[in-house]
C-alpha cells in the first residue's frame, strides 16, 4: 500500500498554515474595504453621483456594483496572484504558465460579472418590492438560485475553464466499472468524463456533478493517471455515497436554515446602518457594503457549524464507499496518494478542524479504512 511521505507531510503543513494567514488577510482586507466605503460616506457618493445620469434603478444597482466591485478586484490583485500563482507554483502544485493563469483570471472576471451582476440585481429586486419580509423572500430565491446553478454548471460554467472528453477506448474498463457502481447506488449518469487537470496542476480530483439529465462522473487526468482502478473506485464510491445518503436534500436543507437565518439576522442589522450611514432604505444601493459586511460576518460566525455539518455527511460517504466496495486497503491507499499528490495535511490541529476543515482529516479517513471490519454492503 502506498505509504505517507514524511518531507511531503511537513511542507503539507507549512503549506497549510500560510493559506490560513493569506486567507486571515482577505478577509480583513475584504472587511477593512467595505467599512471604508460606509464611513467615508463613498457609498452615498456613488449612488447620488449615479443618480444623477439616470433614475433607472436597475442601472444604479449596476453601476455601482460595477464601481464597487470593480476597485477590489484590483485592489485583492495582488493577493490573488500571490495565493493562486506564486505559492502553488512554490511548492511545486502548479503546472500553468502566468499567461495561462492570466486567461483564467480574465475568464473568472468575465463568469464573475455576469454571475453576479444578475444576482445582485435579482437581490435588490427582492429588497425593493418584498418589504420587511424580504429576507424570507430572498432565501427562497437564493434555494433556487443555487438548485439551478448546480443543475447548469456541468453543461455551461465548467467547460469554460476545463476541457472535458469522453473517456477513450484505452479507459473502457474503468468507465463501464464506474458505470455499473452508479447503477448499484441508484443514480443513473450521463457519462464518465476526463478533466484536463495537469494543465493547471498536480493535484487529483473526481466528483460527480449536476442533476437529473447533466449528472456525469467527472475524473481529473491526473487521478487517472497516478491510481489504481481500485483506488479511483473507492473515491468514486465515495462521491456516489452522497447521492445514497441523500446529502444534496441534506446540505441544502441546513444550507437554506442557516441563510434564512443569516438573512433574518441581517435585517435586524441592517435598520441600525440605515441610520448610521445615511442610507434612504434597505433597498438603497449604497448599503451594499453593509450587506456584505453583516453576511460576510454571519458567514464568519456560523462557519464551524457549517463545516460539522458538512464533516459529518463526508463520513458517512466514506462508510458507504467502504461498505460498498469492500476495497477498504484500496480506500487507505487512495487516500495516502491524495494526501502525498495534493500536499494536504493528513494531522491537522483540532482547532484548524474545527474552524476549516468541511472533510474529515485525512488521516482519520485513512485510520477509518485500515481499522475497516468489511462489512456487508448495505
């Protein structure tokens, strides 16, 4: 069985705690911005500056999101270089070229503001015709949001920044062996695909996306050709074990709880920054920055019970992969290779646990699978 490298484990942990610092500094520089642009008065400026060439208010919305959104980008430039380029490449993750990661981020850009854009302008809708209920209204319209991006992102976003083929003749067997895998969980896919990962990197990933008529079985070309067929078995399996223990209905039943309340909470806050910052309503463009500063903080507090949650249903896919292949030596095996390829920490602190980690460590996977009893599928 493949075996935990040492000097990979140690640089896994250096490499884990300057993206906690760098990630620490985005959310403060993040913060620090919007607060700016309240207590400055910017954020009135702007909407009384827009006000005057147009009294539409979706084009006010627009423009100053545009504005706004627009000066942090360049602004988190840098930071973003130095965390997506520069820190991948030194420690020897990344495989893309700075003109390849440039037209990524051009790519991003263009997704990024259309995206949200017409979600933006689909919240202040919201805001201008619901009255105080509109955090009710608006929970039931990010549900949605997010049921159709989830549905539409496999056949639209994803080919944007990937390239995905069919699996070839020379991979027949394992896709007729996954194939037959989803058929035993009860889900039937669209097709098992190869995502060119090694242009962008050195890590390993599989998933299964979409819903209904685009669920497919997508595998990074660097799984398939750095593991074994049992080994990408296992970690398919456990991909499949979301959909048998229903965690889609799962995650999007705590999901919508824990925003329905995060927008509740944030009206309450929002009547106090409509009288600190001069706002003329919840619905003014202007308080988008208090908006984001209340979600943003919410999202901070909640958090860790989003993470338990979330670690929780992961174990109990990796029971069911368990279960389901009786291949535990494979899963271990899987797990040892993802740990040493993508330079993750397999030992991390219990508070970094607690606050970060949306997986089980994968160590106690590992430690799960080699302590396996093999029990009967079920």
């Amino acid at each position: 069985m493949t075996q935990l490298d040492p000097t990979r484990q140690e640089q896994a942990k250096q490499y884990a705690r300057i993206k906690r610092r760098l990630w620490v500094v985005d959310q403060g520089i993040s913060l620090l911005y919007a607060i700016l642009w309240l207590v400055t008065g910017w954020s009135t400026a702007t909407r009384v500056w827009l006000e005057g060439f147009t009294s539409n208010d979706w084009v006010i919305v627009a423009g100053f999101a545009a504005i706004f959104g627009g000066i942090y980008f360049l602004l988190n430039l840098p930071l973003g270089y130095y965390t997506g380029f520069v820190l991948p490449h030194r420690f020897e993750l990344a495989t893309q070229s700075l003109k390849d990661w440039l037209i990524d981020q051009l790519k991003g850009l263009a997704v990024g503001a259309v995206m949200g854009l017409l979600l933006i302008e689909l919240v202040y809708l919201i805001l201008r015709l619901t009255g105080d209920y509109w955090w009710l209204w608006l929970t039931g319209g990010m549900l949605l949001f997010s049921v159709l991006l989830t549905n539409l992102a496999p056949v639209l976003l994803m080919p944007i920044f990937n390239k995905f083929t069919p699996l070839g003749e020379d991979h027949a067997d394992l896709a007729e062996r996954l194939k037959r895998l989803a058929e035993k969980a009860g889900t039937q896919v669209r097709g098992v695909y190869k995502m060119d990962m090694s242009r962008r990197t050195k890590q390993a990933n599989a998933s299964l996306t979409g819903l209904g008529n685009t669920r497919r079985i997508i595998l990074g070309d660097t799984l398939i050709n750095e593991f074994s067929p049992d080994e990408i078995e296992t970690v398919l399996a456990h991909e499949l074990g979301h959909h048998v223990n229903h965690d889609m209905v799962w995650l999007i039943g705590s999901g919508t709880l824990l925003t329905g309340l995060g927008f509740f909470l944030v009206s309450l806050a929002m009547e106090w920054a409509i009288s600190a910052f001069g706002l003329t309503g919840v619905a003014d463009p202007a308080g988008l920055p208090a908006l984001m500063i209340l979600l943003s903080l919410y999202q901070l507090i909640i958090m860790p019970i989003d993470n338990a949650i979330s670690r929780w249903r992961e174990g109990e896919a990796d029971n069911y992969a368990l279960k389901a292949t009786q291949k535990a030596e494979a899963f271990a095996s899987a797990f040892t290779r993802l740990a040493n390829q993508n330079l993750s920490d397999v030992d991390p602190e219990p508070w970094v646990v607690f606050l970060f980690y949306n997986h089980p460590p994968l160590g106690a996977r590992i430690a799960k699978a080699e302590a396996w009893q093999g029990a009967e599928p079920g």
